[in-house]
C-alpha cells in the first residue's frame, strides 16, 4: 500500500493566486463586456521584454548547443564555475562581502529554493514567519511536516507568527527572551508583501539572536535589486551571519526571468546544524550533495542569460528595467496617498502596501475594487491574519497601465 505524505492534507484552502484568478474569472465571465478593461496589479509577474544582454547570451547558447564542435550536455549540478564566479564577484565581493563561487548554488528561481533547502534540515524544526508572509514558506514548512493542522482563524499550529504591524512599521524584530527561540527564521528584505525594507540595526539583531540560540536566518533577497537605500542588500553585510544564514536570490524581479527561471542560493561553508546528540555538521556540504544527487542544475543557456545580466551592458539593462518599475512604485505611492490611502513601501521595493478603507475587510475591498474600477490588487489577509485590513498593489505593469490604475482609484475613492 502506497502511503501519502499526509502533511499535505493539512494545507488550508486554495494558494492566495488561485483565488484571486478564480474572482477574476468570475467577474469576467459574469461582465464580459468589461473584461478587457481588467489591469492586473495582483500577482507580482514582470511585464516588461528582457534585457538585450540575456537574450543574445541566451541565442548565442543556444547556437552553440546546435553544434556539435560547442555542444554541451550535462553541466556540474551547483552551476557552471563562470556563471557562479560573476554571481559571487558582482552581488558580494565586489561591495566588500565574502562570498566564495563555491558558496553559490544555481537554481530555477528562489521560490523552490526557500523550500527545499529543508530537505537538509531535520524534521520538527520550529519554524518563525512574519505576519503577514510570502505564502510560499508556510506552505513548504506545511508539506515538510514542520507544523501542526491549520489553525481556524488562519496560520497553522506549531509555527510562530511574528506580527508586522503599523505599531513596527511592518518590520518584525526579535521574539523576547520568554519565547522558547524558533530553529529557523524567514526574512524577506525588502519585503513581500508589505514593501518594507530591514534596517541595518535590526538585521544585527536577528543575526546576534540566531547565533545566541544556533538558529539560522533565511534571508530571501528576492527584491534586493530595488533596495538602492542604506539598508543591508545581503545578510553577509552583517558580522557573524555566515555562521548562521542562508540567501535566497532571483533574476526573476532583477532581470526579468520570472518565465525564465533562475535563481541563486548562497550557503557559507561555516553554516551548522546540530544532529539531535549536539553534535555540528557543516550545511554546505550536505547542499552540494543534495544537488548532485536531485538535479542536473539549470539549463546552460539561461546560466549564460543570467551571467549576461552582469555584463557592463546587462548592469545597465537591469538598472533601467528597475528604474521602470520603481517609478511605477512612485506613482502608486503617492498616487494612493493622494487618493486618501496611508500607505508603505514602494520606496525601495516593487510593492506597494495601503490599508484598506474603512468599513469593509481586505478581501471586501478587493472584490469592490475588481467591480468598480476593474483593478486587481492582492487583498492582505492572503498573507496572514496581520494582513487583514490592508492591501498589496504590484508596481510590475506598464506605465500607462499604473497610471490608469491611480486615475480609477482616485476616482472611486473620491466618490
Ligand atoms: N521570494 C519572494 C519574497 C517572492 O515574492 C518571490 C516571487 O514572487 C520569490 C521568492 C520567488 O521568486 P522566483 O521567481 O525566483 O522563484
């Protein structure tokens, strides 16, 4: 008899995205003479075509894979050394952080990564989130076994819910000394969903409580690309986190490769984890060979697409994709304020965070704004219970489209 992972039963009602698509039909399917009036500021997919550099390094590859004198088949699991040579040179040592090409590992995107990255950890660690939280942690914590069955009002047992509030300025901060320490704790700076960005002080606070209780942080820098403020763009910027952090990085939301697929994860080779005797065993060895024993790595020509993104010519190209999206930002900002709404982010971070009117709920407020001005937003409370009462609005679109959507809201706010 086949048996199932039954962690997987315990997943509470359809992902956040589904949800929102499924209304989305809804309202389309029901006003079809409206649908095309639809602007999508939900779900945090690029819009806009990929730099020039990736795209010729991919033809390129792919040119080469089409003869055989430069045919590649297998490539090394971790990723190509030149492709992790750039990645290490230009995201650290280049800023003064230590990081060796060894201590990078190519991946298809982040969101993967933030989840199987557990398979090296034990089961039964406690596990700390922000709320509200990426959903993606939760979820992989969930189907690892790492938490108990949902909770009614939302979450599940077992995981600690560290708020982000307005009282913190959607900046979560160590648990207090009475709280037994969690074993493992998400950050993700600038955030998702609230666009906020860990101060240095603070992120020293973390990396001094994990190495206090041999925790370790897991830093998702997904958005690191937009954080152009003095705030830490990697945790190795902080003293004593390579003892006890892991970093997440994507091209997704730098270069575009939200369809492309590509990611990075650094794993410092003095990062430990205990067996249940107290004994130390290095991750970084454990990480290599979970990679050579699960995949192939990544593919060789979007390797070469996302080395390109560090090419003088793709800096430029990457900087100006960011530029794009974080005026957009501006524009939501301040367009909302404008439009009545307090808001958060957008400053160093593709997301804008507002609360929600008075008078109606977060998923209240997204149904209304879906039928009366045709935007979709992503309502908080898909983030968390602390989510509840506010709203997310993704500066990836067009120009005009951001525009527009500011145009609508005033508009419907004002009535
Ligand atoms: N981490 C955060 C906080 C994200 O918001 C996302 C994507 O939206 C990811 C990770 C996943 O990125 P990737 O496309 O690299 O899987």
């Amino acid at each position: 008899m086949a048996l199932v992972n039954e962690h997987y039963l315990k997943l509470a009602a359809g992902y956040l995205f589904p949800e929102i698509a499924r209304r989305v039909a809804e309202f389309t399917a029901s006003h079809p003479e409206h649908a095309r009036e639809v602007i999508r500021c939900g779900i945090g997919d690029v819009t806009e075509p990929l730099p020039p550099s990736a795209v010729r390094a991919m033809q390129q590859a792919t040119a080469e894979l089409a003869d055989r004198a430069t045919f590649k088949g297998y490539g090394p699991g971790t990723g190509y050394e030149s492709v992790r040579a750039a990645i290490a040179e230009g995201d650290f040592r280049s800023r003064g952080i230590a990081v060796a090409d060894d201590e990078i590992f190519l991946s298809d995107g982040s969101k993967g990564d933030c989840g199987n990255i557990l398979e090296i950890l034990g089961t039964g660690n406690r596990i700390a989130v922000s709320d509200p939280v990426y959903p993606a942690y939760v979820d992989a914590n969930v189907m690892f076994g790492n938490t108990g069955a949902a909770l009614a009002g939302g979450g599940y047992e077992g995981i600690l819910y560290l708020p982000a509030t307005e009282a913190n300025g959607f900046l979560v901060d160590v648990p207090d000394a009475s709280a037994a320490a969690p074993d493992i704790i998400y950050l993700c700076s600038p955030n998702n969903p609230t666009g906020t960005v860990m101060d240095r002080t603070r992120a020293t606070r973390w990396v001094e409580y994990a190495r206090a209780h041999r925790s370790i942080i897991f830093w998702d820098a997904a958005y690191e690309a937009y954080n152009r403020g003095d705030a830490p763009k990697s945790i190795f910027e902080i003293a004593g986190a390579r003892e006890c952090a892991v970093e997440f990085r994507s091209f997704s939301k730098s270069g575009g490769f939200t369809g492309v697929r590509c990611g990075y994860t650094v794993v410092p080779k003095e990062l430990k984890a205990y067996t249940r005797a107290g004994d130390a065993v290095a991750l970084h060895p454990l990480w290599t060979r979970r990679w050579n024993t699960r995949s192939n790595g990544v593919s060789y020509a979007v390797q070469r697409g996302a080395e390109a993104l560090y090419t003088v010519d793709g800096r430029r190209e990457v900087a100006a994709l960011v530029d794009h999206y974080m005026e957009n930002a501006r524009i939501l900002r301040e367009g909302c304020a404008a439009a009545g709404l307090r808001t958060w982010g957008g400053e160093h971070a593709p997301y804008v965070w507002c609360r929600v009117p008075d008078g109606l709920d977060s998923w209240g407020f997204f149904d209304h704004l879906l039928r009366q001005a045709r935007v979709v937003t992503t309502p908080g409370a898909g983030f968390g219970r602390c989510g509840e009462g506010y709203f997310r609005i993704s500066a990836f679109n067009s120009r005009a489209n951001v525009e527009e959507v500011v145009r609508r809201m005033r508009a419907l706010l004002a009535r």
